[in-house]
C-alpha cells in the first residue's frame, strides 16, 4: 500500500494537536504535505500558532504551516475556548515558534498542491471546520476531482450534538462548508462523535503516555489532563475524547475501525437544528450513499498504537 500524502486542516486544540502528532510520528505511512489552519476551536491567529508549536513540539519544523479562513462562510464565528482554554491548546506550556507562518493563503496552497500533485494521489484530513476545504472546491471546481479522498472528524447520529442539542462543532460552526464538502463528490471517511466518544483517555491510558518519558508524552498528558475536564463534567466521560486522533489512526491502521456507506446531509435551514448531520444509517431515504460513517473502534488497539507513535518522537 501507497503511503498517504496529505494535508491536514485543522484548528489546535488539544486533540488536534495529538493527530498532528500521530501523521508526524508515522513517516512510512504518511507523508505530511502541509498543515493548513482554520479558524474554530480558538481564532485563526491561534490555531495558526499552535499548529506551528505542534510541528516543533515534535520536531519538525521543516513541515509548512498556512493559515487559511479566519470565519466561516456566511456565519459569525463560534469558539470553543470552554473546551481547550484560551490558548487553545491549554495544559502544557509550549514555547514560541521559531518556524515561520507560510506567505500563501491555506486555501491557494491546498488548491496549489491537488493541480501540481498526480490526480487522486492526495488525502485531505480535515480536523475542524470544512471552511478552507469548501472555500478551495468553490474556488477551483477543477481540484474535486483530484482528491484522493477526505478523512474528516466531524459530525454525530447517535451521539447526538456536542455543542447544541444535534450538531457537533466542526459542522456547526460552518454548515454551509460542509454541505458543499459532502455534496462534493469526494470520497469522504467520517470519523463522528459515535466513535471518538468510544476512544477515552483513562486515567491508565493517561499514565502510559506520561510514562513514555519523552517530552511528547509528557506534553500529550497535560493536554489531556486539561481537556478532559468539560467531557467529564458534561457526560460523565472516563476520560477525555480523542476525536482527531481517530483520523490519522485509520489512515495507519483502518482495521481499527469500522462502520458503513451511507448518505450523510448538513442542516442548513433551520436555526433549531444547525450544523445536523443527517445520517441515514438505517438507509430510508434511497438517497446515494456519500460517506463512509466510521461507528465502532478497537479503543485498546487505537491506544497502543498511539502510545508507540509517540514514544519515537
Ligand atoms: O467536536 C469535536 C471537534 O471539534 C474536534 O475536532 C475538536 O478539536 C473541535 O475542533
Ligand atoms: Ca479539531
């Protein structure tokens, strides 16, 4: 198998942080193209910023940061600072990069990248919201069908919202993204909160990577310790959701997941209802499948091989 070239989008965030550590501790797997940020869990002059701490933090500086979208299309903004602090990537304190931020947009480089790359040989991994990924497929048309496929985290059926009552925060936050994401044509791998809420930090999960006994597994459990607070508090949860973490992870072993083709829709409508993805897991409505929907996962297998990614950085 072909490793995966991708570009990872993504607001940092704890979680994000971890799967931009996860592609970077896993060279025969995947090679990293380039890191674009959105604004979401923290404004864009954050997400920018941390993805480049992250980088460093695993020590690659050569890797190029882009900061893309500082809103979403047609909506105000909405944070997530009661999640992952201020900063965004609260727990550890990580210094100051030294890389610099790349002069191109994210939106040209992720548009630059799938026409100078063979057709289908690129991976978009988007982390948070779809707002650069949309903005690139309106601005060239042409670049959709050079994608190899999207693996993206966002969404929830079962599990319900985890910003309001039915939507989770990628979509919600740019539901018109997202729509033009799904309705692309791409082949899209959804990693929803019906899984992630499957792959928990425990405490003994905790202390396995605080035992790696490297300055990663040492940053990885004070970003867990501090973002585990509002899923425990909200559901009761053993331990903080690795949400993003579950896109890298299929990327290097698949057969850690499961779930099935599906047609997946984005509430745009209705203000009630937001951001929904409307999963049609029991297949009732006879529209075309559009989306692998990933629903189980081997949660011990997922951490094992997290833990010995982490310990070679
Ligand atoms: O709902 C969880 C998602 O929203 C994760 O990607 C988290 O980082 C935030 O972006
Ligand atoms: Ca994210």
């Amino acid at each position: 198998m072909s490793k995966h070239r991708i570009i990872i989008d993504t607001d940092p965030g704890q979680d994000d942080a971890v799967a931009i550590l996860l592609a970077l501790a896993s060279p025969e797997e995947i090679e990293v193209l380039g890191i674009t940020a959105v604004a979401g869990n923290v404004p864009l002059a954050l997400t920018q910023l941390n993805a480049r701490k992250v980088c460093e933090l695993a020590g690659r500086p050569d890797v190029p940061v882009f900061a893309g979208c500082d809103r979403p299309l047609g909506r105000d903004l909405v944070t997530a600072e009661h999640v992952h602090g201020k900063t965004g990537l609260d727990g550890p304190v990580l210094p100051d990069p030294q890389m610099r931020l790349q002069e191109q947009h994210a939106v040209d480089f992720i548009i630059d990248t799938l026409r100078a790359a063979p057709a289908g040989s690129v991976t978009l991994c988007p982390l948070g919201p779809l707002t650069n990924i949309a903005m690139a497929f309106e601005k060239a048309p042409d670049v959709v069908t050079r994608v190899r496929e999207i693996v993206l985290m966002g969404g929830a059926y079962f599990e319900v919202g985890n910003i309001t009552p039915t939507a989770e925060f990628n979509i919600y936050v740019d539901p018109q993204a997202a729509r033009i994401v799904f309705r692309s044509g791409v082949q899209i791998t959804v990693m929803p909160l019906d899984v992630t809420h499957k792959a928990l930090v425990t405490r003994a999960r905790n202390d396995a990577f605080r035992a790696i006994g490297n300055r990663v597994g040492r940053a990885v459990a004070e970003m867990t310790d501090f973002f585990e607070r509002f899923d425990k508090e909200k559901y009761g949860s053993l331990g903080a959701p690795l949400h993003d973490p579950c896109v890298t992870a299929y990327l290097i072993r698949p057969e850690l997941f499961s779930g099935r083709h599906i047609n997946v829709e984005i509430e745009t409508g209705s203000e009630l209802t937001m951001g929904m993805t409307v999963a049609d897991w029991w297949r009732v409505t006879g529209r075309p499948a559009n989306a692998l929907f990933i629903g189980d996962i081997d949660a011990d297998g997922f951490f094992a091989l997290l833990t010995e990614r982490l310990a070679r950085l």
